[in-house]
C-alpha cells in the first residue's frame, strides 16, 4: 500500500520520501538506527508520535507509524506523514528553494522579502500551532524555520517532532531534555539556563 516517488531529504536520524499510501500523497520518514547512537535514534522515533493523535491546521499530521521494516534496511521504524510540499520557513528567508525563485529580479536571490502581510499570517500561523501543541502539554524542543512548512496555499505547518517530549502536568522531569539533538541557536531560554522545560 506504501509506494516510494522521490526522496525529499535526510537528517540526522533518517531520510524523508514523497510517496503514495492508499492512493494519497504522503511524506514518510525512515528513522535509521545509528551506529554510533542507538538510543538517541529510538528515542527520535518515539519522540515523532508525541503527535500520532494530533489534529490542528498548522502541525504535520501522523497518518501511521510502524516498527516493521525488510532486515535489508537500516531502519528503526517508518512515519508516514500528511504531504505539505517541501517548502520550509528557512527556504523562503533565506532564499534557498528553486521552487521560490520570481521572474523578476530583486538584485539577490529571485524572491521578493516576505511582505508585512505574509510575515504576521506565517507568525501567527506558527504561534497557532504552538499554542495548540502546548495545551496537550507537547514541547517542539527544535522549533526553527526549517521545521516550519509551507503548504501550497501558504499556511504554515510545524513539523520534524523528533525531539518533542511530553511533559507531565507541563513540566519536564529534568532540565535534561532532548540530549540527543535539537539546534542549540535555537534553543528556548530555559533550556539554556538548565532549566525545567514548561508548556
């Protein structure tokens, strides 16, 4: 029922494809296990369906998980993700993605800046999503424009969960948290003061 089209990307625990399950367009993740951190790779896994049960306009929706994998793959379990496009916050600030680039010029990279207007709709977007997220006492703990997605119709979408944690009555057991990655430029100022993580 799963068919692969084309690779998307890959990070640090796996690799993302554009494919088709049950006819419909999705994006899946294969979590690989690593060689040199196993528990950091299943721990990324399981961080990933902090969402499973999830539904809000602006964060990337599990459609399946599964741990089941052919003994020829290098692979910790499959995430099979609604298909947002692969446009990210990053792309468009930074002037990163092909698909992004304008006829006309603006002397750099073919795209004008982001206009007052899409700025507040992107922002509010995202606060939307992080609202709702907090409310089920889930933390993003790697929250940057390159895990923020851009649909087609230009609503932004929160994904790439693979160092949320869910927290206890909104708070985290230890200022340990997400030891295994996340983007330290990015980080919430709790988490680098060493402090408890709250929603």
């Amino acid at each position: 029922q799963l068919c692969l089209l084309k690779p998307l990307g890959s990070g640090g625990f796996g690799s993302v494809y554009k494919a088709t399950y049950h006819g419909a367009t999705v994006a899946v993740k294969q979590v690989k296990k690593s060689s040199k951190n196993r528990l950091a790779s299943r721990q990324s896994f399981w961080a990933e369906l902090n969402v499973a049960q999830l539904q809000h306009d602006n964060v990337v929706r599990v459609v399946a998980a599964s741990t089941c994998a052919p003994a020829s793959e290098n692979s910790l379990g499959t995430i099979i993700m609604e298909y947002v496009g692969n446009i990210t916050l990053h792309h468009v600030i930074y002037c990163t993605r092909d698909a992004w680039r304008q006829e006309e010029d603006d002397g750099g990279c073919g795209r004008k800046a982001l206009s007052m207007e899409e700025t507040v709709c992107y922002s509010c977007d995202i606060m939307t999503g992080l609202a709702f997220l907090h409310s089920q006492d889930i933390v993003h703990l790697d929250l940057k424009p390159a895990n923020v997605f851009i649909t087609e119709q230009g609503v932004c979408k929160i994904g790439d969960f693979g160092c949320s944690q869910k927290l206890e009555k909104g708070l985290s057991q230890s200022p340990h948290v997400c030891q295994q990655g996340g983007t330290y430029t990015h980080r919430a100022p709790e988490l680098l003061k060493g402090e408890r993580v709250t929603a």
